[in-house]
C-alpha cells in the first residue's frame, strides 16, 4: 500500500497540525464564488487575440512568411471564443 | 505640476541594481506586516489579550469562512498561503493611501540632470509587483493540480491524444491558462494605479477636502481587489485540483 501524503493543515483560530489529505473526491466547495470568474471576462477574450497576433508577427519575422499574423489572428480568435463558452458552460 | 509616472522610478542605484520607490514601499509594508504578526502571536498566548488582536482574528477569521465557501475540505491546506497573499495586497493597497505616499519627493540624477521623484509609491501601483504576484498564484495553482491529481493526470487537460478536438481544445486550454497570469497582474496593477492617478488628479484641482470621498472609495477598492485577487486563486486551485472529466 502506498504511503498517505501529509499536509499541514490550519484551522480558523490557527492551531496548525498535521493531517492526511483529503480524498479527491471529498466534498468541494460550494460554487457561489465561481462567479468571480466573470470579473476577468475582458482579459480572457482578448489576451488570446493579443498573444495570436504578437505570436503571428513574431512568426513571420524569423521566418520570413507572411500569412503567419492572419494565423495568428484566427487561433486567437478561436481561443478567445473558446475561453468565453468554457466560462459559460462551466457556470452552469 | 501633476507629477504621474506609470513605470516606478529608480530612487538609489547599486551599480546594475536599480532600488525603485515602489520597491521601498514594498520593503518597508512587508516589515511591518512582520512586526504585526509577530504582534500577533504573542497575543494568542497572553492571559489578556488587546483590542487590536480581536481585530486581527476577526479579520482572518472571516476570511477562512469565505475561503471554506470555496475550497471546501482544502482549506486547512491552502488558507495559509492565500491569506498571507491577501492581507500582503491588502496593506500594499491601503499604504499607498497614506498620506506622505507619492508626496514626499527626493532629487534624483537621470540621464546627467537633477529631477524629482516621490520617495514612495504604493506597493501594488507598480506593474512588477502586480505581475510578481499573477505568477506567484500561477505557479501556486499549476504546483497543487500536479500535487493533488498527479503529474500525468493534470497534464492530460492540456495534453490530450485521444482525439483531435480535444487535442486541439487543450492547446486553447493552455493558452487560457497563461493568460491568467497576464489578467491577475493587469487587474491588480489597473486599478491601483488608477486609484492613485484619481487622487492625484482630484487633489490637483481641489486642494481642500474634495479628495476626501474619493480616498473612502479607493480604501474600499484597495480591500475588493485584494479580496477578488486571493478568491480568484482559490476559485482557480479548486478547479485545478478537482478530477477532471
């Protein structure tokens, strides 16, 4: 049999001991803060673009090419919107 | 004239090494956030105990029921490093609010000419420190998936060969992933330095007292952007180390 994995563990009047870690499929939290994740719904949909484009413009100065930055722009594109649905299928 | 810099300016060099306001700053809340849990401490075992302590358990106690919320039985595991991370913001952001912070100003010399420069910047209102923290929290969430779920487990988010969608889909998951670090910075870093940018500006143009109300609103934005910020990473590792479908 494997070894338990210890953790340090605190509790709120900050007695600190040692415990084993809970199971994977222990209780989660409860989902009332997921929403926070909505708070940096404008980074999610436009740093994918920024880092297509910049990546498509590096692309094409090493190499020489030119389609690399209308590559760039339409993965990014397609991170951006894939970020975006993720964000909303999971809220759910 | 408004003096407003959005890069932090070099008050000392020690050769190549630039010693920056917002670096002091950072030194000087960092010490006496030491001192304050040395405090602390102390008090826990004293037979009577000061009002500044029942202040100080309010606040972290509170801050572990709304953590609990989040992460449930992980807690116990995570609280230390995520509260440690919100009352440093915390006090980065509320000490760039003090007056004296960004007014008190010391002669320079830059590129062969004397130029002034304020002696403080709040701590947070410098990008460095902003984007130290975003990969501080990266790096936090990526260390407990691979702890939690395992090495080849966690990686298989991003790493999929089963199909090509899904191996397509966790190239995007990768790249959300990186753009964490650059939302957690640009966040933080944003409405700091908007909120000092705000009080100067207002300062600027009513000396006496309109500051005021503003001032109130940047103490509260200063405590909901550490709060957004450590929550964030909570919400973050409790997707991280959860078993993936």
């Amino acid at each position: 049999m494997r070894k338990k994995k210890k953790m340090y563990a605190v509790d709120a009047e900050g007695n600190v001991s040692q415990k084993e870690i809970p199971d994977k499929r222990s209780s989660e939290g409860g989902t009332k803060w997921q929403g926070l994740e909505y708070s940096s719904i404008g980074f999610y949909l436009t740093i994918p673009f920024v880092l297509g484009i910049g990546g498509g413009i590096a692309f094409d100065r090493w190499f020489g090419t030119s389609q690399g930055v209308l590559i760039g722009i339409l993965l990014g594109a397609v991170a951006s919107f894939y970020n975006l649905w993720k964000l909303v299928k999971e809220s759910k | 004239m408004l003096h407003i810099s959005i890069k932090a300016e070099p008050i000392l060099t020690l050769g190549e090494f630039h010693i920056t306001n917002s670096l002091l700053t950072v030194s000087i809340v960092l010490l006496l956030t030491f001192f304050l849990g040395l405090y602390y401490y102390r008090q826990m075992h004293a037979p009577k105990k000061s009002g500044l302590f029942y202040l100080i358990d309010f606040a972290v106690s509170s801050l572990y029921t709304l953590m609990k919320s989040v992460l449930g039985d992980k807690t116990p595991a995570f609280f230390p490093v995520l509260g440690a991370m919100f009352f440093f913001i915390l006090f980065q952001n509320w000490f760039g609010l003090v007056p004296g912070v960004g007014s008190i100003l010391v002669k320079v010399m830059e590129h062969g000419e004397e130029t002034f420069v304020p002696l403080l910047r709040g701590g947070t209102a410098d990008l460095n420190t902003a984007l130290m923290l975003g990969l501080f929290a990266f790096a936090f969430i990526q260390y407990n998936g691979i702890k939690y779920l395992g090495f080849f487990e966690y990686m298989k988010k991003f790493f999929n060969f089963r199909d090509p969608i899904s191996f397509f889909s966790g190239i995007l998951e990768l790249v959300g992933e990186f753009s964490k670090i650059i939302s957690f910075a640009f966040r933080l870093f944003g409405n700091i330095f908007a909120g000092e940018v705000l009080l100067a500006v207002i300062a600027f143009l009513v000396p006496v007292l309109a500051t005021f109300p503003f001032l109130m609103l940047e103490v509260f934005v200063g405590m909901i952007q550490a709060l957004v910020f450590s929550m964030l990473t909570a919400v973050f590792i409790s997707t991280a180390t959860a078993k993936h479908h």
